[in-house]
C-alpha cells in the first residue's frame, strides 16, 4: 500500500507548519474540522504576535476563544489549548523539545493526561513536532482498511496502530509520510461515498486473497460501496476519532 500511494503522491511535506510549537497547536485544533478553518485560525494567533508558548498562554480566555473561533467549538479547543500550554509552560518552562522529548511511552502519557487530548491528537504531536517514532491512526485509515478488508469489528486505536508499527521500522520520516498518504487518499477518493475507479488502491493486493476475511464478513458492507449503511441488520458505523 505506501509503494503505490508513494509512487502516485510523492512526498508529501506533512504537518504544515512554521515551528514545532505551531504544529503542536494546529494538532489540537484540528479535532473535528478541516485543516482550512485551522489555518484561519493559525493565522489570527500569528497576526496578535502569539505563536509561542508563553504569548499564548497569557491571552484570557476571552481573547483565545476569539483568536481560535474559525477552528469551530472555539471554547471547548481555546481550553484545550490552555491545558495544554499550562503543562508546555509551568512544567517544562516552555520548551517543547523537553516535553516530547525522553522515555516515548512516558512523553505520550504525559500528553493523554492533558485535559482535552486523545490519542490521535497525542501521537500527531509527538510525530510532528517532536519527530518521534509513532504512527498515527485517524479516520481515513481505518475507512480505508476496512474498505479493503484488512480491518474488521471495531479494533481499538491501539489495535489499528499495531498493524503498522509491528511490521514497519520505527522511523518517524517514513510514519509521517505514510500517514499523509493515507490522508491525501482519504480525502480525494476513499470519501464518504467513494471515488473507487480513480483510487490508487482499486487493485491493491490481497483485497480478496485466500483465507482473508472478505470486506462484508468483515465489516458488514461491501468494499467500496456507494457509502450506504449495509441493510443486514446490525450493520453499524465507526465513528471517527474525536481527538
């Protein structure tokens, strides 16, 4: 799958961002929007001369929630931002480098603490902004691998991560790539109701091979559908990651 995703896409340069710090605040209001109202966003924090830790942790929640309304649910994500940066700031003195840095497994807990940060919002942080070997599971690579029955039931994030990181090197240039493929495929073909003859994907290899689990014994649909709900009875759908 990254061979002919990589060979169709070529490098993809992701997350957009100036700084580690601004990666890191485009990760948390990122959460239930598109990267355009995020860039908005982003660039009212950079016109009030405050993408840095402390500028922007000593805005009142006023100001941030004014700064971040573009991201939508611009309260519930200027706290989140403010959580985060209380940790960022009273804990490390501001320096994002030392909170992402040491022990992964413990940089990682330290993250899911924080009020408001799950772990596709954790791992993302700690993949681009702090270069650190994790690979990132959202929406789009779960649609897409159920679509192409390598993912079947409901697996926890854990589960869906483990796919990758069990066969893939830990190498966190090769995890930011990937996972930018996957969303570029996502988000030009493998939509809600799919683009499945332009998709890179359409003849990938073991879809239907021989003791794998076909998409509807799988997933209860048919892979690539029109994105209708399966009328078997039962039939339910995943809901994406929040955070």
């Amino acid at each position: 799958m990254y061979r002919t995703l990589n060979r169709t896409f070529g490098p993809l340069h992701w997350w957009p961002g100036d700084t580690p710090f601004e990666v890191a605040v485009g990760a948390i209001l990122t959460q239930n929007t598109n990267w355009a109202n995020v860039e908005k966003a982003i660039g009212r924090i950079k016109a009030r001369g405050a993408m840095e830790p402390f500028a922007l942790f000593g805005l009142d929640n006023g100001d941030l929630e004014e700064l971040v309304r573009p991201s939508g649910f611009y309260r519930v994500k200027a706290k989140r931002l403010k959580a985060f940066l209380s940790t960022l700031c009273e804990d490390f003195g501001g320096d994002l480098a030392a909170m992402l840095s040491g022990d992964l497994l413990e940089s990682r807990r330290r993250l899911l603490a924080i009020s408001g940060i799950g772990e596709e919002t954790a791992d993302s942080i700690l993949l681009y902004a702090g270069g650190r070997p994790l690979f990132v599971v959202d929406a789009y690579t779960r649609r897409i691998l159920e679509r192409h029955g390598i993912l079947g039931g409901r697996p926890s994030y854990g589960d869906v991560q483990r796919l990758f990181m069990d066969v893939l090197p830990a190498d966190a240039g090769l995890y930011n790539q990937y996972h930018a493929l996957i969303v570029e495929t996502g988000k030009r073909f493998c939509r809600k109701k799919p683009h499945c003859g332009q998709c890179p994907l359409r003849e990938m290899p073991g879809r239907n091979s021989p003791g794998r689990r076909s998409v509807r014994e799988a997933t209860g649909r048919q892979p690539c559908s029109s994105g209708k709900k399966s009328s078997k009875r039962g039939s339910r759908k995943t809901a994406a990651p929040s955070s």
